[in-house]
C-alpha cells in the first residue's frame, strides 16, 4: 500500500524538530567560534566583491574602447553585483546542507561525512 504524503501539521512538526535539532547542535559545538563566523562572513563578502570589481573594471575598459548610449560600468556592475549574489547564496546553501548532513549522519563535532 502506498504512503500517503504528510500532511501539513506532519511537516510543520518535522520542520520545527529539525530546526530545533540544529539549535541544540550550534549550542553543542564549541569549535565554531567568532573566527568561524568572520570567516564566513569573509566568503561571502568576497564572494560578492569580486564579481562587482570585475564588473566594474571590465566595464570602464569597454567604456573606453566602445562609447557608447549605455554605460558598460554600470551594466557590468549590474551583472557582477547579481553574480556575486547567486553565489554568496550558493555558499550559505552548501554550509547550511553541510549543517544539516551532520545532524542526519549522527556528527556531533560538525565535520562532514565523519572525517
């Protein structure tokens, strides 16, 4: 016989349980300091940062070599900007996956896989 599909109080609770569970485990682990923070912090700042620069300096070098009714700087810093977002949120997308594989592999010390 087939599994009928949660209902929504079902998912409700295993959401809140899950969340509670990583809760419980960030208050567990002691080895994720302020350093860890900052260094997160850090990737996605320069994950953002990069992209804009690069945006920016293309576009003043496009600029200069094709004038123009637009402006390259802006457009490409546009871009730069959209791009270093996708993937600061793609960063915090593979730390919270990693969080929430050390709560189903049983990992208590946070380390992927158990390694």
């Amino acid at each position: 016989m087939a599994e009928r599909p949660p209902t929504p109080e079902q998912r409700f609770r295993e959401d809140v349980a899950r969340k509670a569970e990583r809760h419980r485990r960030a208050r567990r682990e002691e080895h994720r300091s302020i350093w860890f923070s900052l260094g997160l912090f850090g990737i996605i700042g320069w994950s953002v940062a990069l992209p804009s620069l690069g945006g920016i300096a293309l576009g003043i070098w496009l600029d200069g070599r094709f004038p123009g009714r637009i402006s390259w700087t802006l457009t490409l810093l546009f871009a730069g900007v959209v791009a270093g977002c996708l993937n600061a949120w793609y960063w915090v997308k593979q730390e919270s996956r990693a969080e929430d594989n050390g709560a189903s592999d049983g990992s208590s010390d946070g380390t992927r896989n158990g390694t």
